[in-house]
C-alpha cells in the first residue's frame, strides 16, 4: 500500500484524444481523499472508493468538485489551475488524493501525495493549489 | 524528428484544523501561496527583496482580514439584537 505523487500515465494518453477539458466551466473535476491503505499511483487509471476516507462534515464519498481556473499557456508550458479546496467540520484522516475527471467516466488525472497522514478533527480539511505558473502551477505540460 | 514535453505536478499544501475553522493568519498563508512564488534558486538580493515583500503583504492581508470578521460579527450582533435575540449576540461579540 503506498501513495507515489503523479501524473497518471493514462491522463497523458487521453490528453491527445481530448478527454478532458480543463476550460471555466466545461469538465467537472473532483479531488477524493485516500488512507494511507490506498494504492495510488501513475499507474492508476480512474477513480476508486477503495480505502477513500468515510463521510464526514461536508465530505462525501467522491470528494469535492473542484473549480477549474482555466487553461494558460506560458511561453512552452501550458498549465491549469483550481481553486483551493475546503472540507469543513470534518474529522478526517488521509494520506493522499486523486483529481479526476468526473464528467468523462471518472478517469484519473493525478495522485497527490501528503508526504504523511493529515488530520482535521471536527475542523476543516483544505487543499491549497500552488501559485498559477508555468513553473508551479499543480498541473504542467511543458 | 521528435518532439518531446514534460508533465508535472506541483507542489500543493494541505492546511488542517481542530474543532475550528481557519484563522486570518492560516488564510492569509493560503492566499500568499497564490499570489507570489519565490525559487530558493533566485539571486539572494531578489529572493530577500520578494520575501520582504511577501510578508508586507502578509501583513496587510491579516489586518484587513481580521476587519472583516470584525464587521461582519458587528452586523450579525446588530441583526441578532434587533430581532430580541440579544443573549446570542453577545455571545457572538465576545467571541
């Protein structure tokens, strides 16, 4: 069992059969939160509920849609963003996340890994995305 | 010939609490992450100049932050108070 950040091999393949859509409202995108008994990885193809955190507070299973920020290319990168996430009076416990694509039959986008258990207890659970550029922005193709 | 890319997945920070919600400080951190970037590669001068700028903005994010609890508190009491339910509002008001 382990979770290894990444991009999903399969996402890279279904980017050039236009799979996915990461344009201001077009896919819906969902970020689900994972134990550390999750095996998670680029290998990962789409979404599971397998070992994904229970419900709490505003958490439920599938995880969060997330509020896509458009697309951006940057010199030769082209790169997208979402807006951060919050899960709220949650007692949650994960170890990682996936982002998948929920309007184009779950299929995995990337595995986020928390480099450790994060915890909130009848709190709030938040994922916060880095800066939007070509050289931080979570999701780059250069 | 070929052409080749790279994908990447960047760096993300998970923020957690206890039995509350975020602070101004916590959310002000959240914020600074979207707002400016700074390579531990940067020439010293510019990595000192754009961290100092970073925690002035910092600063400036927390104050009017707080501000906006503080209002928004104020005009919960107000409605609290005026519809009788003044016990609530200063329970709200010492918070």
């Amino acid at each position: 069992m382990a979770i290894t950040q990444a991009m999903c091999s399969s996402f890279k393949g279904e980017v050039m059969q236009a799979l996915h859509d990461f344009d201001v409202a077009a896919n819906t995108f969902k970020l689900a939160l994972y134990t550390s008994s999750a095996t998670l990885d680029a290998s990962t193809t789409v979404y599971s509920s397998s070992n994904e955190v229970p419900n709490s507070g505003s958490y439920t299973a599938g995880g969060g849609t997330l509020t896509n920020q458009g697309v951006t290319v940057s010199g030769t990168t082209g790169f997208t963003d979402f807006a951060d996430l919050s899960f709220t009076s949650a007692t949650i416990t994960a170890r990682g996340a996936l982002i998948y694509n929920s309007t184009n039959g779950d299929r995995a986008v990337c595995v986020l890994d928390f480099g450790g258990d994060k915890t909130s207890t009848a709190g709030t659970f938040t994922i916060i995305f880095p800066t939007p550029d070509a050289s931080n922005a979570i999701i780059r193709i250069a | 010939m070929s052409a080749q890319g790279n994908s990447s997945v960047g760096r993300f920070m998970v923020y957690t609490t206890d039995n509350r919600g975020h602070t101004p400080e916590e959310l002000a951190n959240m914020a600074m992450e979207h707002i400016i970037a700074v390579s531990s590669a940067a020439p010293e001068p510019i990595r000192l100049q754009a961290e100092a700028y970073k925690a002035k903005l910092h600063e400036l994010i927390v104050r009017y932050m707080k501000k906006a609890v503080e209002q928004d508190r104020l005009t919960l009491c107000q409605q609290l108070e005026k519809s009788g339910q003044a016990d609530t509002a200063n329970i709200i008001r010492s918070l």
